[in-house]
C-alpha cells in the first residue's frame, strides 16, 4: 500500500507540475494553482501554509535549508533559498528570500526586504 501511495504522489506530482516531498508540510497545505511548485526534500514548512504556481523553497549555501512558521503566504513566482522565515509572512510575487524573515512582516523584491512591518512597537511614554 505504501508503495503505491508513493508511486501515486509520483504521478500526481508530474501531472500537475508539484515537485512537494512527503512530510515538508505542517497541516493545512493550500496550493492555490496548477503549476511548478518545488520545494526540497530537507526543508521544513509549518502550519495553513498557502503556495502559488512558480514557488520554489530550495537548498541556499551548501547545507542551508529553508525552514518556515506557520501561517505563511507565498505569492506566485517568489524563492526561498536556505532561509529561516517566520510566521504570518507574505512573501511577494518575485521575492528572493536568502536572508532571515522575522515574525508577522510582508517582504518583496531581490533580494528580499521588508515592506510592511506588523510588528506591535512599543510606546515610548
């Protein structure tokens, strides 16, 4: 049974263009699109994640893997290479993340840099 489910996955995954390994993915996977979306082997992706055709999460410097929170969105087109991202992120479309993502920010461009920032600031009395 097992080997079926994998050749399955296989198949699947060649139709419709996901290159997604088993177990990279917290629940609540959303792949919004048909279309390429690949994501390594080694990386490790949390919670109500959402993806979009042309996303890659792939291998940066040698040995560096992307690791990202939960609650993440992923416009189409935008790459995470070797980068730590934190939770309830927008990546933007085209984004080229290589460098570390905090916590409940929006990042665009190449290389990636933070756009709106939802941070709570502390009040200065």
């Amino acid at each position: 049974v097992a080997a079926y489910l994998r050749l399955r996955l296989k198949f699947l995954g060649e139709k419709l263009g996901f290159g997604i390994p088993l177990n990279a993915f917290g629940p609540g996977l959303s792949v919004a699109h048909v279309g390429w979306v690949h994501v390594h082997h080694r990386a490790k992706i949390g919670a109500n994640c959402r993806i979009h055709q042309g996303v890659t999460l792939g291998e940066g410097r040698p040995g560096e893997y992307p690791t990202i929170g939960d609650d993440v969105f992923i416009y189409p087109g935008a790459m995470v290479l070797g980068a730590d991202v934190g939770s309830r992120v927008g990546i933007y479309a085209g984004a080229v993340v290589t460098k570390p993502v905090p916590d409940d920010v929006d990042v665009a461009g190449v290389p990636a840099r933070i756009v709106k920032d939802r941070r709570a600031r502390a009040v200065s009395a």
